[in-house]
C-alpha cells in the first residue's frame, strides 16, 4: 500500500477512536479542510474557526454539543488555538506520532466525509491498520474489536448494524472488500479480503 501525495493524519488508537466525545467525522472535516503554512522552515497544518452550525449540520446535532465536539479535540491535543498575523484566531492541527495515526488521502477523506456517518473513518483506519499488520493477507476481525476501537458496547448484537452499514459502504466505494464465512450452521466470521487507501475511479 503506497502512501498518497496530500494524504492527512488520522487518529488510529483507542485512545481517540474509543473516546465518547471524539467525533471522528469532524475530525476528517479538519484535516480536509486543513491548509499548510511553513514558518522558520518548519511546516504546520492549521484550520480556521468552523462556525457551531457548520458543524451541527455535519453532526447532525445541537450547536451546544458541536461546540463541545470542537472544544473536545482541543482538550485531548489534537488541536491548539494559535493566533496568524493580523491577530485572526486560528487553530494548528498538532501532528501525531506515526504509532498513533494513520495517513489518508485527502480524495479519500473527503469522499468518506461527504458520504458516509460517524465511526466510518475509525472503522476504516481499524482495517487497513489489520490489514497491513497481516502483511497485505486476508483476515478475521470480530465484532467485539470494531466496536471496542470506536467505543460502543460489545455484549449486544442489536448494534451489529453499524458495523455492517459501514463495511457495506466502504465496499461500493472500493476500500474494503470483505465476505462472511459460515464456520457452523448458526455462525459467521467476517473476513476482510482487501483494504485499499484509493477510491475506485468509478465512484
């Protein structure tokens, strides 16, 4: 899997992705609407205010609680308030250790972020993370995993469904190709045959 030119960090350990206050969509939406400034030869990422409205509508929440999503990722150090010239308040996209973040491209990003819901990217990072780990080889994750890395609970399958949606989706845009294995008459496995960091052209 080679990295992609303009590709954008992304959270990938559960210290973030299990965290009930991370959003990971509006994360996404940072980094994608992230722009580059190079100071003293040291290059930083940084976004300018998003109104609580933006960010409700994307949510589909209250602006309360978007206000609070934002102010959440400045709490856990993903972000920093920073002042550019001129005195406009900003914030600067702190970058993540390579053990704690995965790249994606940004036409990958922004496509997921139109498109899909919440968890998606989490889930997305998840897989492709197990995939490169198994060496590019198909593997066997289980719903106990998917759902402890974006933090929802794991003793009931009634919630099986976003887990599911979302590989449904992640499939029809061509990142993941994944099927069930029935490995008794009442149980199946889901194994994920292939994780990609490209958009199929077609979507």
């Amino acid at each position: 899997m080679n990295i992609q030119s303009n590709s954008r960090q992304v959270p990938s350990i559960e210290t973030y992705t299990a965290d009930k206050q991370f959003n990971d969509l509006l994360y996404g939406l940072i980094q994608e609407r992230s722009y580059v400034e190079i100071i003293n030869g040291v290059t930083y990422r940084y976004i300018d205010p998003l109104s609580q409205q933006e960010i409700a509508d994307l949510l589909d929440t209250t602006r309360q609680t978007a206000g609070k999503r934002f102010k959440h990722l400045v709490e856990l150090g993903l972000l920093e308030e920073d002042i550019a010239k001129g005195g406009r308040k900003r914030y600067k996209i702190n970058t993540l250790e390579s053990n704690v973040a995965s790249l994606i491209p940004f036409e990958t990003l922004r496509k997921i972020n139109v498109s899909l819901s919440r968890y998606a990217i989490s889930i997305y990072v998840y897989l492709m993370n197990r995939f490169i780990a198994n060496g590019e080889e198909p593997f066997y994750p289980t719903m106990k995993q998917m759902k402890m890395f974006i933090g929802i609970a794991y003793s009931t399958t009634s919630n099986n469904y976003i887990i599911t949606d979302i590989l449904h989706i992640l499939s029809l845009i061509g990142l993941v190709e994944w099927d069930y294995d029935q490995i008794e008459d009442d149980k199946t496995l889901i194994r994920i045959d292939d994780v990609s960091n490209t958009i199929k052209k077609e979507c």
